[in-house]
C-alpha cells in the first residue's frame, strides 16, 4: 500500500491538505474498506426509475433524430451497479456505422483527472511532493517569471501561466543536440521561459500548457514515458484494457476502427461534417497530457468508481483516502464574482459546492461522480459543437432516485 511521504507547499497546501484530512474520514465512512467492483444491475437493485431513465435516454434519442448530436454513449451506474448503459446513434454517419457501447471516445481534457491521478501517485511514492517548485525539476523554469510556480498550481490551473496554446508553435526540430525532438519534456520546458503572467496561487485560469508540464514531470520523476506509466501504474491493473494515448492502430492493439469519428462544424446541407475520422494524423506527434486519452465508458467507469471507492478498487490500492479528498476538495474558485452558484477546481476535477466532482473534454464528453448518492454519470458524443442536453438529463438521473434511497 502506498503512503503520502511529502506534502510540501506552504501554507496553501497545508490548508488544503487539512481540510482534506476532514474529506478523507468521510471517504472512509462512506467507501468502507474496499467498496465495490463495477457490476450490471437493474435500477431497482439500487433503488432508481427504469421509466426515468428511459426518460433520460429518450432525451438523446430526440436530439439524436433533431440532428442536434450525431451519437451518444450514455452510462449511470449507482453503488458500484451500471444500471444504464446505452449507445445511440451513429460512431460513423456516412458510413452507416451505429455507435455501441464499447465505441473508444477521443476524451480530451478527461485526460486530466487520470494525469493529476498519476501525479499523486508519484506524490505517494516520494518521488515529487505538491509543494515542488517546477523548477527544481526543469531549469528553464528558474527565472523570475516562472520560478515560484509548484505542482500544487499547475494541477489546480493557479499557475499564472497564460499561454493559449496547448504548446509553443513550431514544435522543436530534430538537432544534434536533440536528435528525438519534439518530445513532451522538451516542449514542456520551453514554457519556463515564457512563465506565469500573475502571481501563482492568486487566480484562476484553465491552462492546457499547465498539464503537459504535468506529463513532463510525470515521466521524469518515473523515468518512463508518461503513458507507459499510467498503462503500469493504473490502466492494465484496474482492467482498464482500452485505454490508450495514441490514435495508431498498432499502438492500441488494433482498435483504430473502434473509435468515433468526431464531428466538428455543420456542412452545407445542414448535417455534420467530419472533422477527426480514424487513421487521421495525430493532432501532436507525440503523447501529451492535456488531453489525447483514447477511452470507453466501461473503462473510464472503472476509474471514477476507484474515486467513489477512495482511491481502492477490487482489492488494490492506487491512492490513498487522503489523496482522493485532496483533489476532489475546492482549491480554487473558478468562476469569483458570479451571482451563481459558486464553482471550484480541485487537483484533475472541477468540484461543486454540493462535492460533486466532473470534468469535460474538448471532442464532447463528460464525467459526473457524486460521492453523496454513489452515482456516477457518463455521457460521452464526438459533437462537442452540438446542442447536448446533458443539463436536463443530470436531473432526470437525480429524479430517477427514489425517495428515502441513500447510499
């Protein structure tokens, strides 16, 4: 069993970890010592509405047939029991080819929670702490702009970095110097220069760049490529087997022809035009770790329900109580000033006031995990563009819950 060995941080983490201390009694209260393994149910095994669910998948079906969305993969799962799971539509539109359950979604920025995942891992083992300064693992982030930046504010997006890009444009050539370039560490440390344009720790601001720093600090503190590791560390253990960083057929076992074509702009006629097929080139020629998961619904399930677990799922540890709480406690508010409810963002997962806590990814899907109600809540498109009501079918989810039902 892995154990937290540093903390580092200062007086922001220190509170944080605090507060997480408080979070973690309540994971263990609530996961008990194992918690379950992803199983299939009926609704009623869990105290849910068949018909409300119907409801909910009904939603998709509509938007589906409107042209609102060309596909869908829908999955609730409640107490460790997927209760609804259901593929709609099409992967492929002018192929004819029906989107299915096992479809593999380009998953975009729900890659995050998986490197933040990696990145306390690494944390518990001792090889990095939050409270790192960047710079002690890249030199070019020791300057003035860029040298009071740690781990702790690149995974809660408090950095002050403020670079738009996912990286520096054009990508490092191949030299003497640097005969393998472009690489994740070598595009990484170009951002040092560059550095933060505000204070870190004082503000707010969704940074792509951030998280490939991530990645970089991943497979330097492992010694391993960033998703060598994750397969090793998480991937192959929790039978996470389609689970890949890379949109080549021969580096994800021949699964190419799985994935979603991911439909961006409308065409002329007023229908989806492709925008990403299968077989594409890579949109970055090399692992990156703001985004570029490959995944399924059964997988990505499998992971949330590690979380709802506390950081154990079938027997294994991967994370510790503490460590769950501490990226799924509010770090940062991200949206200060709004007249409505306050939201927040963790270490991988933005969190709400009710300790919900999601993310989204860029080429449309989204993850739900409510630790309250046991619930997770998976709806995964390739139309991020389109009109999803993925809103109305969250409450229908809740509605679907019948009164007095508790964890």
């Amino acid at each position: 069993m892995k154990r937290l060995t540093r903390a580092g941080g200062g007086l922001y983490a220190a509170v944080a970890w605090a507060a997480s201390v408080v979070v973690a009694a309540a994971w263990a209260a609530a996961a008990g010592a194992q918690g379950p393994v992803v199983t299939r149910g009926e609704p009623a095994d869990v105290g849910m509405s068949a018909g409300v669910l119907a409801g909910g998948v009904a939603l998709y079906e509509e938007a589906i047939a409107r042209g609102d969305l060309v596909g869908a993969v829908l999955l609730v799962a409640k107490d460790g029991k997927v209760v609804l799971h259901e593929a709609l539509g099409w992967r492929d539109r002018a192929r004819d080819i029906p989107m299915e359950p096992n479809t593999l979604f380009r998953m975009a920025s729900n890659t995050k929670p998986v490197v933040a995942t990696g990145i306390a891992m690494l944390v518990e083992d001792g090889e990095l702490a939050y409270g790192d300064l960047v710079r002690e693992h890249m030199p070019s982030w020791d300057n003035y702009r860029a040298g009071f930046i740690n781990i702790s504010h690149l995974l809660s997006h408090s950095s002050g970095l403020r670079i738009p890009t996912l990286f520096l444009q054009p990508f490092m050539r191949q030299s003497a110097q640097h005969p393998d370039a472009p690489t994740l560490q070598l595009e990484a440390a170009r951002f040092g220069p560059v550095g933060a344009e505000v204070a870190p720790g004082t503000s707010y601001s969704y940074n792509n760049p951030g998280y490939n720093t991530l990645g970089a600090l991943i497979e330097m503190a492992s010694g391993m490529q960033m998703d060598a590791y994750l397969d090793r560390e998480l991937y192959t253990p929790l039978g996470m087997h389609d689970s890949y960083h890379h949109e080549i057929d021969d580096r994800m076992d021949g699964k190419l022809d799985r994935m979603s074509v991911v439909y961006y702009e409308r065409d002329g006629e007023g229908g989806w035009a492709p925008g990403w097929t299968p077989g594409d080139p890579p949109q970055v020629p090399f692992v990156r770790a703001s985004g570029g998961m490959i995944s399924t619904a059964d997988d990505y399930v499998i992971f949330c329900q590690m979380f709802l677990n506390g950081g154990v799922y079938d027997g294994r540890r991967y994370l510790s109580e503490e460590s769950v709480a501490l990226m799924t406690t509010p770090k940062i508010r991200t949206n200060p000033g709004s007249d409505g409810p306050a939201s927040y963002y963790g270490y991988g997962w933005s969190v709400s006031e009710e300790g919900v806590f999601s993310h989204g990814g860029s080429d449309g899907t989204n993850a739900f995990v409510d630790p309250d109600n046991g619930l997770i809540v998976l709806v995964f498109t390739q139309t991020p563009r389109g009109n999803n009501p993925v809103g109305r079918f969250l409450e229908l989810v809740y509605q679907a819950i019948e009164p007095g039902v508790v964890q």
